[in-house]
C-alpha cells in the first residue's frame, strides 16, 4: 500500500477467511468440471452405439449435442485449471477471464454442429427411411437424461457458490442436452408409431434450440472480456458498504468489472480534508475489509479524496461537454 492509495493486489491478504473460501470454490469447480468431462464421454459412446444401432437422425443430433458437449467440458476443464492459477507479474489481476474465452470456443462449436445438424435433416426429409432397434434408442436416452439430470443439479449448485462464466456456458449446454434428449424421445416414440418425419423434423428443432442457447453463452462470455461493469445490484451493494462507514462523506467514481470470479473494483472516498494521511489510510482499509466481507474474491483499489472533490469533478465534466 502506497501513498494515499490502498491496493490488494491478493485480496487473500485483507481478509483471512478468503483463501479458506476460494479454496473450497476451486474444489467444486475442478468437481463440477471432471464431473462434466466424464458424463459427456459416457453419453457420447452410449448414443454412438444406439445411433449405428437405429440409424435416427434425432439420435445423431443428441450425439453430436454430447460431442459439442464433451468438446466443451475438456474446454471448461483446461481453461478453469488456467483461470484458477493466482495472479503473477504478467497477470496482475489473475487469469480468470480464459473462462470467457472457453465459452465463446463453445459458441463456436455450437454454430458448426448446428449446421451439420441441419443438413443431415434437410437430407433426410429427400431419403426417408424406417429406423431399426428403437428400444435400444429409448434406453440410451431414458438413461442420458439421468444422468444429464444429476450433472446438471450439482452444476447449477456449483454455480450458485462460484458464479462460475465456464460453468453456467456448459450448464446452459447440458441445458439444451436435455432437451434435445426429450425431443428425440418423442421422436423415437412417434417414428415406432408409423410418423418417420417426426425424426428429421425434431432434429431441426434440436438444430434451432441449440443456436438460440448460443445467445446467453456469447453475451455473458463478451461482458467479461469487454469489462462490462457488474450489475446495477451488485454496484448499489458496494456503494453502501462503502458509505456506511460514519468517516465516509462520499463516495465517486466508482469502476468495476469482472475477471471469471474475481469482481475488480476502483472507487474513490471522499473524507474530512482535516484527517491526516495515516487516519485517512485506516477509514480505508476498514471499508475495504467491510467490501471483502460481502465479495470475498474481489480484487480492491481505494483512493482517498478530501470532502468536495468529487461535486467539483462532476461539475468541471459537466460545464466541458457543453
């Protein structure tokens, strides 16, 4: 700390109990992604043989789901092993955004598949042809969307404690994995009832399902590589920590952005001009305490300005656009 800046550059420094609780978030993301990682390949060597078994193109399109599926958890894993690396001198606010690229690699793995998808059902539509083995085919499904299920509960409760971006991107995958399960389902069920169509037509809807999940995955990807600032919730919530302290008048210019699940955060104090430097250092350092207590991965720069600068600045940016 320098000068009349405060800066954690390892926010594990101000507050203790924070490396006790991003140890236990790095556990559940190395689970979450291993977990993800085994449950694709399993599913990918299930409905290969149940797809060469029947020859349903709405099984192709539930496998190439858990191809995209397994290409993406291997992704996830490799990235969040880099994103969980601690800050160096080449990286001083660490490596968490190689999860926001993973997840824009997973859109681009959507895209391909759906295409492919979709020209294997156009093509269908000109050769129709009856499907053999179907109870092989519904067996593999019943026991994808089982075992899709349990993934996707323990994903969603890792995400709940990490808010992980290369998580949420792969749970939004299996997401549409179960659907894309359920649909072929049906269309194994209406193809053993004499509608052949159902297949091909089923297949596309899996195709445009897939393509829609794409928005959330690049929009949430893109906000963290562009440094969106953290929502209005989130800034309202350090604001108020910050004034709650009885020696802070004010508070401005207040940045953040995120870094996988570090929050970055600048904002200026605005103290009594009479404080000397040392008190002015400790108010500081107490709100800085006080933020890390509700956003224990944050990474923290406070600048300390005497009363009035804040209103000047404001004034001074106002009065040069006009």
């Amino acid at each position: 700390m320098v000068g009349p800046l405060i800066y954690t550059a390892d926010p594990m420094q101000a507050n203790p109990n924070s490396q006790h609780h991003a140890n236990d978030e790095a556990n559940l993301l190395r689970l979450a992604t291993y977990a993800s990682v085994l449950t694709a390949l399993t599913l990918v060597l299930a409905k290969a043989w149940a797809w060469h078994d029947t020859g349903a193109v709405s099984l192709l399109a539930s496998l190439i789901d858990s191809l995209m599926d397994g290409g993406a958890s291997i992704v996830n894993l490799l990235a969040v092993r880099y994103a969980l690396k601690p800050a160096d001198a080449n990286h001083r606010f660490g490596h968490g955004k190689a999860e926001a690229l993973a997840a824009l690699l997973q859109c681009m793995l959507i895209l391909v598949s759906c295409a492919y998808l979709s020209l294997e059902a156009v093509q269908r539509f000109s050769e129709p042809r009856d499907l053999a083995s179907i109870d092989n085919g519904i067996a593999v499904i019943l026991f994808s969307l089982a075992a899709t299920t349990g993934l996707l509960l323990l994903q969603r409760y890792v995400i709940r404690k990490t808010h992980s971006t290369a998580i949420r991107a792969d749970s939004l995958h299996y997401a549409s994995d179960l659907a894309a399960n359920l649909a072929t389902l049906l269309a194994l069920w209406l193809a053993a009832s004499g509608m052949p169509l159902a297949d091909p037509v089923l297949a596309l809807a899996i195709a445009l399902w897939l393509l829609l999940s794409t928005r959330h995955i690049l929009r949430d990807a893109l906000d963290e590589l562009l440094d969106r600032e953290l929502p209005d919730e989130e800034r309202q919530v350090i604001i108020s920590i910050a004034r709650e302290h009885p020696d802070v008048i004010g508070v401005h210019d207040v940045r953040t952005r995120r870094s996988g699940r570090a929050q970055i955060i600048q904002l200026h104090l605005e103290l009594n001009p009479e404080l000397n430097l040392k008190r002015a250092h400790a108010i500081a350092d107490e709100v800085e305490r006080r933020l890390h207590t509700q956003l224990p991965n944050a990474d923290i720069v406070i600048h300390q300005d005497p009363a009035g600068v804040g209103e000047r600045r404001r004034w001074i940016e106002s009065h040069s656009t006009e």
